[in-house]
C-alpha cells in the first residue's frame, strides 16, 4: 500500500527546524552584541594590568596569558551560541 503526501505534516516538520534555527540566532545576536560592548572593557583592564608602575607586583607574563583566555573565550561563547 502507498502512503499519502501529507502536506501539513511535512509544514509542521519544517516549521519545527526553522523555529529552532531562529532561536539560535537570535540567541548568538544577543550574545554578540554583547560580547562586543564589554569586551573594550575588559581588554582596557587588562591592558592597565601590564602598566608597571600602577601595579608594580604583577608579572609580565600574567597579561599577556589572560588576553589569549579571554579572547578564547569570548571566541568560544560566540561559537556556542551558534549551538556548536
């Protein structure tokens, strides 16, 4: 016996994956607009940390390593956000 075309039911399994792609993006928008406006922020008080004169005690290999992890993880946020 041959089955039907059943049109609805082939709109509903299409609407079902769209839905879920729209709200990755628009979750990974949020995220990205977020991660742009704070990140200045962050990377300016990591720059202050490598002023030797206003924080005499902190090693010079400290800011650079805490650049590369937050970058990394603003990077691997905005990845995630895609639902990768």
């Amino acid at each position: 016996m041959k089955s039907k075309f059943d049109i609805s039911l082939s709109q509903k399994k299409g609407q079902a994956g769209i839905n879920g792609k729209i709200s990755y993006l628009i979750g990974a928008l949020i995220v990205i607009v977020l991660v742009v406006s704070i990140a200045p922020t962050m990377f300016t008080s990591l720059s202050d940390l490598s002023n030797t004169t206003l924080n005499p005690g902190v090693p010079a290999w400290v800011p650079v390593v805490l650049f590369v992890i937050v970058g990394a993880g603003l990077v691997f946020l905005i990845w995630k956000s895609f639902g990768n």
